[in-house]
C-alpha cells in the first residue's frame, strides 16, 4: 500500500492533496472524517470516538495537538485495549509519523488534534 504523504503545521494538514484545517480522523481504509468534535474539546472520551472505532482498526494514533495540550487519560487508553485496540496518544506531529509507519503493517487509523 503506498503511504500518503502529508504536511502539518500549527492548525493545517494537507493529507492525500486536501487541506484540512479542524480536527480529522483518518479511518483504515482512508476515508478522512472532518471536522472531528469531541464533546469536552480537550479531554479525549470513548464517546468521541465512536466513529473510528466503527471501523475495528487494530491500532489508534492519537495525535494531541502540536504543544500535546488534549487529554488521553490512561482510563481510556484501557478501554480501547479491552476493545482490542492498541492505542498510543503523542504530539500530533510524533503521531503522523507514527501513523504512516504503523499502517504500513497493520489495520490503523488516527484520531488527530491540529491545534494546541
């Protein structure tokens, strides 16, 4: 599978040659989900997730803003587990790069944050 490639800053991803300026999900098989509204903004809940987790990856790449400002409680990272769903929360720009590495190999999608 050819890995997109994508360029970030503060606010901006361009991903597959569109930009997108709110906050996305990339699902397994591509298709980008935006705007993506969490329901308290910064604290990242199972509830906010409900759409990517429809798609059974097998590894979510959370992306928490380009200061790591949004919120991953070890609580949810537990329940994605119990789901069987290896979560990994970082920096948005750590979480691309991770993203484009790990979906290489396996069923992933990615929850990112673009600002703070």
């Amino acid at each position: 599978m050819a890995v997109p490639k994508y360029k970030y800053s503060f606010g901006s991803l361009e991903w597959r040659h569109e930009t997108y300026r709110k906050d996305l999900m990339i699902l397994p098989d591509g298709e980008v989900i935006s705007p993506w509204r969490r329901e308290h903004g910064h604290r990242l809940s199972l509830d906010d997730l409900t759409e990517v987790l429809a798609a059974n990856p097998r590894v979510l790449v959370i992306g928490t803003g380009a200061l790591g400002v949004m919120e991953v409680s070890d609580d949810l990272l537990s329940a994605l587990a119990e789901r069987g769903v290896d979560a990994e929360a970082m920096p948005t720009e750590q979480a691309l790069k991770r993203f484009q590495r790990v979906r290489k190999e396996k069923k992933a999608a990615a929850a990112l944050h673009l600002t703070c």
